[in-house]
C-alpha cells in the first residue's frame, strides 16, 4: 500500500494530482484544508483490515507506555523482519503479529528474567509515518463524499471556489446549447417560413427592437405574388405606425406639454402657437409656463408671445394653474409649457403631479426625442405614464441617427404619434404624423442605407430563433 499527501488550492486541484500519480483506483483516506489550502491523503493498493490493524496495536502499545512508573528506562524497540519487509509481506506477517500471546506478571517474590527486564515493544508493520496514523481510516463509499467537501471559510474570509467554477462550466454550458438550438431553430425558420426572416432581418437593419419586430413579422403572409419582397417590412412596419389626427391648431382647448429636458418643448409650443395664429389669429391664444427650474426658459416661451401678440403667464404652483385656468376660460387655446425633468429626477413626480391637480382637463402630449436610445426612451415613457399622455410628438427628427428606437417605443406602448418635428423653422417644421406615415418609415430605412450592419446571424438566431430556456 502507498499513502501520500498531496497539496493544492482546491479540491479539484488535489484530486487532478491524485489522479495523474496515483490512477483511478486510488482511495481517498482523508481531506481537510490547511493553511496552504486543500490537503489530501490518498492511497494505492488500500487494505483497510491492515490499516484498521495496525492502529489497534499503536494503541496497545501506547497504553503500556502510559501503565510504566515514572522514570523507567524508555523501551527498547526491537527491530522485526516485517519492519523491513515488502508490502505484500507485511500483509502476510501481520496476522502472526496479532496472534503474540499476551505479556504476563511475574510471581512475586521471584526474579524475572534476562530477556523480559525490558518491557518489550512488538513489532508493528511499517505503512507510513506516525502524523498519517493519527487520522481513522475513511472507508472507501466515503471517498467520493470526501472529494466534494461543503465550502468552507478560509483564513482570509474567501470562501472554497470549486462550487463556484462548476456553477459558471454549467452556465457557459447552458449559453453554449442555447445558442446551438437558437442556431437550428433560427436555420429551420429560414427554411420553412424564408418570407418571415425575410421581414424579421429587414426590421432588425432598422433597429427595430426584437420583441418589436417579432410582433410584427408574426403578422407577415406566408406566400406573396410582390416582386419585390423587401417592401412587405416596409408596409407592415407602416400598418403597425401608430398615429392620430390632433385638433390642438384648429379645433383649441387646454393642451400641456411633457417630456424631459431638451426634447425641444418650448419649440414646439411656439409651432403650434404659430399655427393656430396663421388660421384663427391670437386674439383667443394663451400661453402659460410652469418651468420656474431652467434659467431663461421663461424668456424664451415671452419672446414666442410677444412675436404672436399673446399674453403669457407664469405659475409655480398647482393652485396658480387652477387659478390662471380659471381666469383665461374665455381664450379658445391654451398652451402650457411644462419644466423638462428627466426620468430619474425625484422633483418630476412632484411636477406631475402638480400638473393633474391644476389642469386635470388638460390634453397632454409628450415630447419624444427621436434621437434617443431604445432604452431611455423607455424609460421617459414608464415616468410620463403616470400623466397618462393622449399622443407623443416626436422632435428632434431630423437630428437622429437611427429611428428604430422611437418608433419601437411608440409600438410597444401604442403610443399615438400627433406630430413630426424636423427642424428648428416655426412653423414649418411640424408635421401631422397621420399623412407621413410612409414618409417617417422610409426615413428610418434611409438613415440605416450604407451604414455598417451590426445585426449578423449571432444576432438573428439570438433574438429570432425561440430556442431560449426556462428560468
């Protein structure tokens, strides 16, 4: 039998150097972890009986050792053959060791022999130093428990990391056979339904978001008699575009303006001020402004009112709104300009709600940049929803790079699309969304046309091929 202690950082460390040095049929007698990390004692060629043997006569003798009086003479150990014997012989010799007969006292009063004046030590078999003895053989159903001891806190509070280096294999396993599915499924869409990928890889070219562009492509036929197929993405991304005709310009009312900062609101305040002044005049106009935050921004919204010949009021406060309301009943259209907040700002919930308390019959439109990212666009959308906004204006059009994002957050939330600003010009600038739906759909096409295309097949078969696993 071979024992040998082995040291490494982990337990999977020890039992890879078992492994190489020892072979398969080693047995694992004992683990634990010390101060140079994980220390495995593993032997080859194990006889539990022996080992189990063996301890009992250390034991013996360690017993007698104690029953000496004090100050005896230290015991003579007696060399044996076996001491130096093979392993196999000391199997074999073992036995014959056990079966000694047990040392006897002398009668009193007689002198004992020569040969016994010395307590005697018996010869014990040679099977690895005294430190490795110490420990109770572990049985060998135990071993595979030992191989894969519960982590435990090391001196510096780390904690053992074989459990963490299995839990991210299985995880990059797990990545590895969603993406080979995902691959197949995506390879076998393309297949069976090649005008539906057709739609979906259209749809991505535009930044349209995944669940976006799946809801759509959902509703592509599965055969056409069209020549040119690329247009069919075009007429369902149209079809999807919601919009409504707005009456603010023509018809009148109490309508307010939110959005963040910079979405361009004051400007478009002053649009629709300019266009209601073209056809009604401004005698029945009113402006209003509840921004007491940026510097300026009132003087901006009293240069418009003074250019439209129209009054323009401050109001820092829900009851001076209610109370301007109140005093300008008699004006057909009044517009309020809002402070621009950003989504995480702790004062917009107050703003908000300052705006529904004072001007509850107010219509409200929301200013969407166009040029945001998919994900903050969101996230204006979610804070602004609490004022529950009648449609969206989007601004800003002209200076996006990509409308994939704006137009996927209107889809998704089915937000209504009033009007189109592209430009600084008042009013030239602001569009009815109703008539260009086409337009704004062949825009976002346009400014993707010879730009690099970041949506390769990893992506399609990611996002479109519906292998995704469970939790």
């Amino acid at each position: 039998m071979k024992i040998k202690r082995y040291t490494a950082e982990s337990m999977r460390a020890a039992l890879a150097q078992v492994r190489a040095e020892q072979g398969p049929d080693a047995v694992i007698l004992s683990s634990r972890r010390g101060p140079e990390g994980i220390e495995v004692i593993a032997a080859v060629d194990y006889d539990e009986a022996l080992f189990a043997d063996a301890n009992r006569q250390r034991g013996a003798l360690s017993a007698e050792a104690a029953a000496e009086p004090p100050g005896a003479p230290p015991p003579a150990a007696v060399s044996s053959p076996a001491a130096t014997m093979p392993p196999k012989a000391v199997r074999k010799a073992a036995p014959a060791a056990t079966a000694a007969p047990p040392r006897t006292a002398a009668p009193a009063g007689t002198a004992a022999p020569a040969a016994t004046a010395a307590p005697v030590r018996r010869a014990v078999p040679v099977l690895t130093s005294a430190p490795l003895l110490r420990r109770a053989p572990v049985p060998a159903s135990a071993a595979s428990a030992a191989a894969m001891p519960p982590p435990e806190p090391l001196p510096n509070g780390r904690t053992d990391m074989s459990y963490a280096l299995i839990e991210r294999e299985m995880h990059e396993m797990r990545r590895l056979i969603e993406t080979g599915m995902a691959g197949l499924s995506w390879s076998d869409t393309r297949r069976q339904d090649p005008l539906k990928a057709r739609v979906l890889e259209r749809l991505s070219d535009m930044d349209i978001a995944p669940d976006v562009a799946r809801a759509i492509a959902a509703q592509s036929p599965r055969r056409t008699t069209l020549e040119n197929v690329d247009n069919i993405p075009l007429a369902l991304l149209v079809k999807h575009l919601p919009t409504c005709i707005d009456t603010t310009a023509d018809a009148g009312g109490i309508t307010a303006l939110v959005g963040p900062t910079g979405a361009g609101k004051t400007t478009t305040i002053a649009k629709l001020a300019a266009r209601w002044c073209l056809k009604h005049g401004s005698k029945d106009l009113a402006l209003i402004s509840t921004d007491a935050y940026r510097i300026g921004a009132r003087e901006q919204l009293t240069s418009y009112a003074r250019i439209f010949d129209a009054p323009m009021y401050p109001a820092n406060s829900a009851k001076e709104l209610q109370r301007l309301l109140v005093l300008l009943s008699d004006k057909k259209l009044v517009l309020i300009d809002t402070a621009g907040m950003g989504p995480r700002d702790v004062r917009l919930a107050e703003q908000l709600a300052a705006l529904k308390l004072g001007a509850a019959q107010a219509k409200v439109l929301l200013a969407l940049p166009a040029q945001g990212e998919g994900h903050a666009l969101e996230e204006i959308v979610q804070a602004f929803k609490r004022v529950s906004p009648d449609a969206c204006i989007l601004t800003k059009v002209d200076e996006a790079a990509s409308l994939g994002g704006v137009l996927s957050t209107t889809i998704r939330h089915k937000l209504k699309i009033a009007y189109i600003c592209d430009g600084q010009r008042v009013p030239e600038d602001l569009h009815a969304a109703e008539g260009r739906r086409v337009w704004l759909v062949k825009a976002a096409l346009r400014l993707k046309q010879g730009a690099p295309r970041f949506r390769d097949e990893a992506y399609l078969a990611r996002n479109f091929g519906g292998a995704h696993a469970h939790g």
